[in-house]
C-alpha cells in the first residue's frame, strides 16, 4: 500500500511538471509503464458512433501497433463497447468489464494483445462527451486481479489530477495560444475569424468573424453556442477536419456570396491536441480581394471539377460558346456539351451565365 501511495505522489508530480511543460507526456507514460510487467501505456480516444479509436501517445515503442490499432483493431476492442458503463475517474481492470473468458475468445485479444505478449490491460476513463471518450490505458502481461487491482487504484488516485490538466488545456494554455494566431491570421488576410472546437462550439471570434456570426449570412450560432455553416459542402467539410489525425494541418476553401470561406484545421502537439481537442479556425474574406487566379483555384478545389471541366468553366467564364470551345481544344461540340453538363451538375448552376457569376465570385451556391 506504501508503495502505491508513493508511486501515485510520483505521478501526480510528473503529471503538473508535464502540463507546466517541465517534462514531456512521454515520460509520464514511461514512469507509468514501471507499475506493471512488460507494460504497454497510452493516452487514446475512441468514437463509440463511429467505432474506432485512435491513439495519441504511446510508450514502449510499440509505434506498428499504435498504427494497427488505429487501422483495425480499435474497431473490435470488446473494451470499448462497453465504456459508456465504466465509471469516470475511476481505474478498473479488463476484467471488470467483460469476462475473461470472453475476452480470450475475442480476435482483439487473440490477434492483436496477445501477439504482443499482454493478457490484459488496466484503464481509466479521463473524459466523455458526444460518444467520444478520452483514456489512459495500460496493456499488462500480467494476470494476477489482485495486482492489477492494486495498479488500477493508483490510476484512480491521479485521475482528479489529469482532470485538471484536461481543464487547463481546454480552457486556458491552448485556447489562449490559438485566439492569439487565429487573430493574427485574420488581420494579416483582412479576415473574420471564427474559432470551433470538437462540439462544434465557437469558443472565440475576431470583431469582424463576430459580426459575421450575427449578420448569419454564412454562419451563426446555435441556441447553444454551436456554429451553423450555412452550406451543406461547409459542414461536411468541418466534420472531416475535425476528424484529421492530430499533428496535421489541412485547409478546405469554398467560393460563397462574395467571399472566400478557409476552414484550416490547426496544427497542435498530439498531447495538447489529447486534452484539448482539436480546433478548426474559419476564416471569411471578400473574394473580391481574390485574383482571378485564386478564385478559380477556389472554385475548381471547392466543386472537384476535372482538368477537362476546369478548361469549360475557364472557357465559359471569358464569354467562349461551345463551337468556339471544341474549335480551341480540338473535341468535337458533343464532348464539350457533355463537359458542359458535367460542370453544371457540380456546381449546381443552370446556365452559362450563372457560371460566369460564379467565376467571379458574386451567386451563392
């Protein structure tokens, strides 16, 4: 008891020296790792609508199965669908939550942690919401209960300590740095900014991306704080980035009413990103700021059009008819009459005119 009381104070100090930036998270799991035999421990999320998980940090170097479970296995882990059950804050052992000999029939167990040597893991719920919960695990080759147990129970001993690291970064160290660089983007760009996180909240916004949230033209707000894109393409779009692995930064630009819409996924280190969440800043700005250029790129990105219907709508929007069109690419008129139809089904316009509107940024669509 002595001992796991001692070990508990030991990893509540490193937890606060890794929030504090004193030591890395790294190194938190790696002194975990000292609590069981041949230990395998990671901080990861799993989507219980979705059915798949993913690591964020991972100890022992056990990289190919951080990658393998991302790809494969979290879907099958028995754990997991039956997590909503396990009480937060609160260690348990595999065990607890479904029957060893069940476990033992399962491929999870089979082909994945027993091929690595592990009989069972040891986990602790840190964080849910919206079907996605946040845990710290250990897979431990050891099968004595008791003695897991006894591990488990320091788990639940440092879990009010990572709850307040949870806080921190969500409300405090991370928040702080993005307002910061999402205001900066937004001057430099002549932008309004918008800032959401994982629940699609908008948890900060520049003068002018505020204004935008009232005006409701392109987004607004929810009774409960949550952003509404007004375009279907746009949601979809936010959705997808909010589920890009962490550590990656990808952008998404849309062609609307006269302006240019950047949803940019912000890149974070996989820890902050761990507690925090990840974050998409949307950025509005007038396309007639845009060069001709950018608002073609904009558009032909935004609709998916072809290298062959990128030509059409190019040639559409400098006035060429079709016989001028097939007479330039040397294609016969049927060709670009199917071309043609292929541009108007993508893009939702009905007539040659609307795309040469669209080309120059002023038709919502």
């Amino acid at each position: 008891m002595e001992t796991s009381v001692r070990t508990g104070d030991e990893l509540v100090s490193s937890i606060y020296a890794a929030m504090l930036g004193e030591m890395d998270w790294q190194a938190f799991l790696e002194r975990l790792n000292e609590l069981s035999p041949g230990a395998f421990s990671t901080f990861f999320h799993h989507d219980l609508h979705a059915g798949t998980g993913a690591t964020t940090l991972v100890s022992g170097g056990y990289e190919e199965a951080q990658r393998d479970y991302e790809r494969y296995y979290g879907a099958l882990n028995p754990w997991m669908k039956k997590v909503a059950a396990t009480p937060l804050g609160e260690g348990v052992i595999g065990d607890q939550i479904v029957e060893r000999a069940d476990f033992r029939k399962s491929e999870y167990y089979n082909d994945f942690i027993r091929r690595m040597g592990f009989e069972t893991g040891i986990g602790l719920t840190l964080f849910r919401g919206g079907g996605r919960y946040f845990l710290l695990s250990t897979l431990t080759a050891e099968e004595d209960a008791d003695a897991n147990l006894a591990r488990a129970e320091v788990l639940t001993r440092i879990a009010p300590h990572l709850g307040r690291v949870f806080r921190y970064y969500r409300e405090h160290r991370l928040d702080a740095f993005a307002f910061r660089l999402g205001d900066e983007v937004a001057r430099a760009s002549d932008a309004g900014m918008v800032l959401v996180d994982d629940r699609r909240r908008v948890i900060h916004a520049s003068p002018q991306g505020g204004r935008l949230l009232e005006e409701g033209s392109v987004m607004a707000l929810s009774p409960t704080g949550q952003i509404r894109l007004r375009d279907d393409a746009m949601r979809s779009a936010l959705e997808a980035l909010l589920a890009v692995p962490s550590g990656e930064t990808r952008m998404e630009t849309f062609v609307l009413e006269r302006c240019e819409v950047r949803l940019v996924r912000i890149r974070m280190e996989h820890a902050a990103e761990f507690f925090a969440g990840p974050r998409v800043a949307i950025l509005v700005s007038e396309t007639a700021r845009l060069s001709p250029d950018a608002r073609l790129e904009a558009i032909v990105g935004r609709y998916g059009l072809t290298g062959a219907e990128r030509r059409v709508f190019e040639a559409v929007a400098e006035g060429a008819r079709v016989v001028d069109m097939a007479e330039r690419f040397g294609v016969a008129q049927a060709t670009i009459r199917t071309q043609l139809k292929a541009v108007f089904a993508k893009t939702g316009m009905r007539s040659q005119a609307d795309l040469v509107r669209l080309s120059h940024g002023v038709l919502w669509q």
